[in-house]
C-alpha cells in the first residue's frame, strides 16, 4: 500500500514538473513577443496536437539538404543558414511513440498564464467558433487586440522545446502564417531560435 502511495505521488509530482515547465515556455514566449511589441489579449482555449509542431519540424529536417528557393520544400526555417538541429531523427521518432496516444485535447485555463505577459491585464480564452460582435462591449475591450492559437510544448532534455502558434483574430483579418516555434533554455529564460513555416500558406 505505502508503495502504491508512492508511485501516486510521484506520478503527479512529475505531471505537476512537466505542466510547470510546459508553462514556462508559452509564457517566456509571450513575453519575448511583448518585448518585441507584439501585444496579444484573446488566447484560443482549445490547444492544437503536440504532434503538429513536431511534423514541420521532422519535414523541415527531412527537406535540409533541398534548395530552399525551389517549390519542393514543404516546410522552411527562417532565416539564414547554417542551420541547427538539435532534435534528431531518433529522437523525432522517440517523441511521436511518446505522444501518439496523446489525443485527449488541452483546453488552456487563465492560470496556465502570467497576466503581466498580456496586454491587458485580463484576457478572454475563446472557443475557436466564436466571435466577438462589433458595437458590443467585448469588442471594444478586445477588438484592438490579438490572439493566437498555441500548443502544449514538447520538451526535450529540458533544453529545447517546440510547440504549434499561429496568430488568430476573432473580428476577421489575418496575421503570421502558422509555424513551428523552437526555443532554447538559456540563463533560465526560453529563447525563441529558430521558426519553420509552410510556404504554400499564404494569408
């Protein structure tokens, strides 16, 4: 029975680490978007599959060595090469049988985020079915802001993370094309290092 206990506890004191950690990331994010004046105040409550970020990841990888200039790459990074790429082929197959099965959908609640990282200092989480009626008082507290579709994290090694963010508005426009986030640990922080991004995507 005591070792039952046990393992129960350590169960969700690691759930209660990773959440912690997964956490982490979407709001230094959020905060490195902040600093670079992108304000958003209006979150997408249902989170996309963790799978989706890491299938542009594996076809970018997959597309490393293809001319980035012809039309048959399917997903690209930003910037300039060289590239990296800490996430290896064992390890995208690693990750894919670890979340394969992960197939109950996230809904983000306000605690998952540090208010401060938002333009306002309250936000509204929304289903992706709605939207905000023009001349109503949501609108005129929302209608100037931002919002954005984002997936739980996938951590790996407690140093890289890739996660799915797109940039969605409720009252119609459009915005960033959606992508793949890579980010980095360093001094403590998460730092966003490199994007990938499909280019047949045009908004």
């Amino acid at each position: 029975m005591k070792n039952y206990i046990y393992c129960l506890f350590s169960l969700l004191f690691i759930s209660c680490v990773s959440r912690s950690v997964e956490n982490e990331v979407i709001n230094d994010f959020i905060k490195e978007q902040a600093d670079s004046r992108n304000y958003f105040n209006i979150v997408v409550e249902e989170a996309p599959s963790r799978l989706l970020p890491l299938e542009y990841y594996e076809k970018a990888y997959q597309d490393r060595n293809i001319a980035l200039a012809t039309h048959l790459v399917r997903i690209k990074p930003n910037g300039y090469p060289p590239y990296i790429w800490p996430i290896d082929t064992l390890e995208i197959k690693t990750l894919k049988e670890k979340y394969k099965k992960d197939t109950i959908p996230y809904y983000w609640k306000k605690k998952d985020f540090v208010r401060k990282n938002f333009a306002d200092k309250d936000f509204q989480l929304l289903k992706t079915s709605e939207r905000i009626v023009p001349n109503t008082p949501d609108y005129r507290k929302y209608g100037a802001g931002a919002g954005f579709i984002v997936s739980k994290p996938i951590v790996s090694n407690n140093k890289y993370a890739l996660f799915y963010y797109s940039f969605y508005t409720p009252f119609g426009g459009t915005g960033d094309s959606p992508k793949a986030i890579l980010m980095e640990k360093v001094d403590g922080k998460w730092k966003t290092i490199k994007t990938y991004y499909d280019p047949n995507v045009i908004n």
